[in-house]
C-alpha cells in the first residue's frame, strides 16, 4: 500500500471524532463492456468476486453498517453478498432503478445511513482500494470535512477533475470530463470515485444535486462544490498508487488488474524467501503460508487456504486448494489437489503425482507415495504407505507400509450408500484388485492380483478371489476354411 504522497487534509490519524462509519457501495451500474451475463461486481479477482474485496475492506475499516445500491442484476448481486459480509456489520441494501447516476445512487442509499458519524462512498468496481488510504480519508473528513480521494495521472482522460482555487490549495468542485473547459481538461489530478463525508452533511447535500450537465445524471461529484458553497471545508487526500483506485469496466481490465494483484502477491512471497521459479507464473486466488526453502515451479494455482511446510517442493502446473502439505514434501507436476471444506493434508516426505489427484479429506501420513493417475478421497494413509499408479481409494483407512497396486479401486459405494474400507499395517494388495466395502483386509495380509474381494480377511492371510486358472495344453485356435 503506497501512502499518500501529498495530502492537503489537517492530519487526524485516529479519526475517532469522525465518529461511526456507514458505507456506501455503489454497484447498481450495468458493466456494458464486460459483455458479460454476470453482473460485474460478481466478476472474480484471485478467485474473489470484486464486491467482496470491498466489503471485505469496508468491514476491517470498523464500519457499522454497509449499504450496497444495487440495480442492473439486482437478486444476484444481492443473493452473493449476502454470503460475504461478516457478522459483524449491518448488512443493508438499498435499489436504484433506472440508474439516474452516482449522486442518485448514494440518494436512494440516505434513508438507510444515519445521521451521525461519517460516511464512506466506494465503488463495487474498484477492488483494490487499500485499508490504510481509507482510514487516511476517513481521518481527513474528521467529522466535519468533505474530504476526496484523488490521484494524479499521466492520461486524466474520462474523469472527473479536481478543480482548485488559482494557489492550487483550496478544491473548489470537480467537474465531469463531459462538462469540463480545454482548461480543466487539462487538470491531471482526478476524483478517485472515493469520498467520507459526515453523515448530516451529506444527506443535506444529496438533496440540491441536478440533472443539469452534459450526462443529465445526478453526479454525486456535485457535493464538492455545494460543500464549498455552503462554507464546508473540503479536501484531497492524494495518492500515488493507481491501482487502488483502478476500476474494473472489461475484461481487459480485469485481467490488467489481475497481474498487478497477483505480481505483488509473488513479490511479497519471495521478499519472505519463497523460491518462485517465474513470479510472472503464479496465480494466488486465497491464503497461502510459507515454511522455509519452498518451491514452486511454474503455472500453479493456489486455491483457499493452503500451507506448505519448509523445504516443500512444487512441481509445474499444479492446482492445489485447502491443504496442508508438510515439510519436505514433494508435489510433481500435473497434480491437482482439492481439500475441499474438510481439507487435505500431506504428510512429511511424501512423494505425490505425477498426475495425482487429492480429494476432501485425504489424509497422508508421513513419506507417503502416490503416483500418477491415483485418486483419493476421504481416506487416511498412515506413514510409508504407498500407491503408485492408477489407483482409486475412496473412504479408506489405509494401514503403515501398505502397497496398494496399480489399477485396485475400494468399491465404496453400492448405488445408495457409501462404505468403509480399512486396510491394516503391512498389507500389499496387488494389481487390479477390487475391495468392495464394506470389508477389512487383515494387517501383514495380501491380495492376489486380479481378485474381487467381497469379505473380510485374516491378518496375515493369502487372499486369492478370481477364477483359477485353467491350462489346456496344444490347443488348437480355429482355421479358416479355404476358398
Ligand atoms: C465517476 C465520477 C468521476 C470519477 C470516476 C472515477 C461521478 C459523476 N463521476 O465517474 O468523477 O473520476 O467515477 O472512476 O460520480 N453507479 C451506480 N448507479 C448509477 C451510476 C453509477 O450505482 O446510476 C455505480 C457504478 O456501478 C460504479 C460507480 O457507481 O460502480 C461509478 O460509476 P461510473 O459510471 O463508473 O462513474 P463515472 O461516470 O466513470
Ligand atoms: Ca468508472
């Protein structure tokens, strides 16, 4: 987060006399350029929808209330945030319909915003406004001031321009890019689309917007020059980081966004000591915890919540979510692993994939082997065990040392219900065998390649179940009779 490089508020870095916070987010607009079904805000960046991120952001601010104005894909958008606010915050909703413009859009917001303390207006399209800027504007407006979050860039081209008095300290109002003078065109500091405003205040203010501009829309944009009109101070609270304040209109965009997001994450991992083989190559799309000495190699995706022991290596093009993998193991290429809501988890020293997949609730134990094509789902494999090749183990309890050969399945499932299969210590299982569950493979026991095994067996017992074979000897294949 880049702090501001220049700021014209009176500094307040408690902001406590702003009093509580309610935020506005806007999302009621249509996303035209995305083309897309799905209204915009839902779009995801690293694997969050983009109105998440910002109620996210607005709930560690300490904000007491969140209203977001929805119009264009309303239900939806309504129904998914439903789902991402914490308990914390009072959660309200607010329609515009048609969508008049932005100060019609914070007018439909104003009967569910108190009247005291401060109120924050963001955009449910700009997903990377920082915390820390925002505590920054919130202190700003301290209670009493319009306070703005601007920035200046190279090409101000489309935004709103803050204007200021002729020494360039005092802002006087912002005018749209479609309402602005050559002169004002000219001004490179913009309105961000950000602003803390005390509550009173700007309800007042709400109520005086016009149509009367080059959009025939409500600009919100207007309650800086009312403030000033009015004798409120109002000020710019300037910073330098263009991403944060980067709205999301295509797909082009989303993915721009997309790479600075997941750059800085690759960065912020090897400023840790993560050996990234190509930061350029990495896609975070939740939590992951490092140990020492890891390594990933290129185009994997890390999903959820994800920790990797010390010394853990990842190889090319693997997609691993919700897992704990512990140190010193070694994850080769083409695996996907997907702990789900219970989780997985690799154990010390274990050796997976080439082409491995990991379901909810695999657990493997330490120097655990699973190779390619082997598939595991709720199933717990104690230390050493191993299963190397194009194997399915599905809610099994799989014993130390076990060898389960290429080609065995645990049939666990009879059409209705699912069952347990448990293989104790030491057991080898050979190649293409069917253990249909419910059943127990005794420990130190071994299954005869081939066999379909329908009942529980001994420790330490032989177990053959498939037709004997049967020899004829100088058998004669049929010939053909001639023409
Ligand atoms: C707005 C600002 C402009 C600023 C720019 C920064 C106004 C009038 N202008 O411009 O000064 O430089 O943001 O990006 O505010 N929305 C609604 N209802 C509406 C209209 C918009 O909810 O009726 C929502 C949109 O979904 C979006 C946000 O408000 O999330 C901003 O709307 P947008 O159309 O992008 O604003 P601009 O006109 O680009
Ligand atoms: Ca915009």
């Amino acid at each position: 987060m880049t702090a501001s490089s220049r700021s014209t508020s009176p500094s307040n870095p408690t902001g406590l006399e702003a009093g509580p916070l309610a935020v506005v987010v806007m999302a009621a607009g249509k996303g035209t350029r995305m083309k897309s079904r799905l209204p915009k805000v839902l779009h995801r960046l690293a694997g969050q929808p983009l109105i998440g991120r910002v109620i996210d952001t607005a709930t560690r601010l300490g904000a007491a209330r969140i209203v977001v104005v929805t119009g264009h894909g309303a239900d939806e958008v309504e129904g998914a945030v439903r789902g991402l606010a914490g308990a914390s915050v009072a959660l309200d909703f607010a329609r515009q319909e048609p969508q008049l413009g932005t100060g019609h859009a914070v007018q439909q917001a104003a009967p569910r915003l108190p009247d005291a303390g401060t109120v924050l207006v963001l955009s449910g399209d700009v997903p990377l406004i920082g915390e820390d800027t925002l505590r920054a504007l919130v202190a700003a407006s301290g209670g009493e001031r319009l306070a703005l979050l601007t920035i200046e860039l190279d090409d101000p081209t489309g935004y709103g321009r803050v204007v200021r008095d002729a020494a360039g300290a005092q802002v006087q109002a912002i005018v749209e890019h479609k309402d602005a003078t050559e002169a004002q065109r000219a001004i490179r500091e913009i309105y961000s689309g950000v602003m803390a405003a005390p509550a009173a205040a700007l309800k007042r203010w709400l109520g005086q917007l016009r149509n009367d501009n080059a959009q025939v829309e409500y600009y919100l944009t207007d309650v800086a020059r009312i403030a000033v009109d009015e004798g409120t101070p109002v000020v710019a609270e300037v910073i330098a980081d263009e991403m944060q304040v980067a709205g999301v209109n295509s797909p082009s965009q989303l993915a721009a966004l997309e790479r600075v997001w997941q750059r800085r994450e690759a960065e912020r991992l090897m400023d840790a000591g993560v050996r990234l083989a190509d930061p350029a190559r990495f896609d975070l799309r939740g939590e992951l915890a490092c140990g020492q000495d890891v390594e990933i190699d290129v185009g994997c995706i890390f999903e959820g919540r994800v920790e990797l022991g010390e010394g853990v290596r990842i190889g090319a093009h693997c997609v691993i979510a919700n897992a704990r993998i512990a140190a010193g193991a070694v994850i080769h290429p083409f695996t996907h692993i997907d702990g789900g809501k219970e989780g997985a988890v690799v154990g010390a020293g274990a050796l997976i994939g080439p082409y491995a997949r990991l379901r909810p609730g695999a657990q493997l134990g330490a120097e655990v082997h699973v190779g390619n094509f082997v598939e595991i789902k709720n199933s717990t494999l104690a230390d050493g065990a191993k299963a190397n090749h194009l194997a399915y183990l599905g809610d099994a309890t799989v014993g130390a040392r076990v060898n389960y050969g290429a080609g065995s399945i645990t049939a666990n499932y009879d059409g209705a219900n699912k069952h347990r299969t448990v293989i104790g210590d030491d057991v080898h299982v050979g190649s293409n065998c069917v253990l249909v569950a419910p059943i127990t493979i005794g420990a130190g026991g071994t299954v005869g390649g081939g066999s379909t095994v329908t009942k529980s067996t001994e420790p330490g017992a032989l177990t053959v179940a498939r037709g004997r074979q049967v020899s004829f000897p100088n058998w004669q294949r049929p010939k053909k009779a001639p023409k």
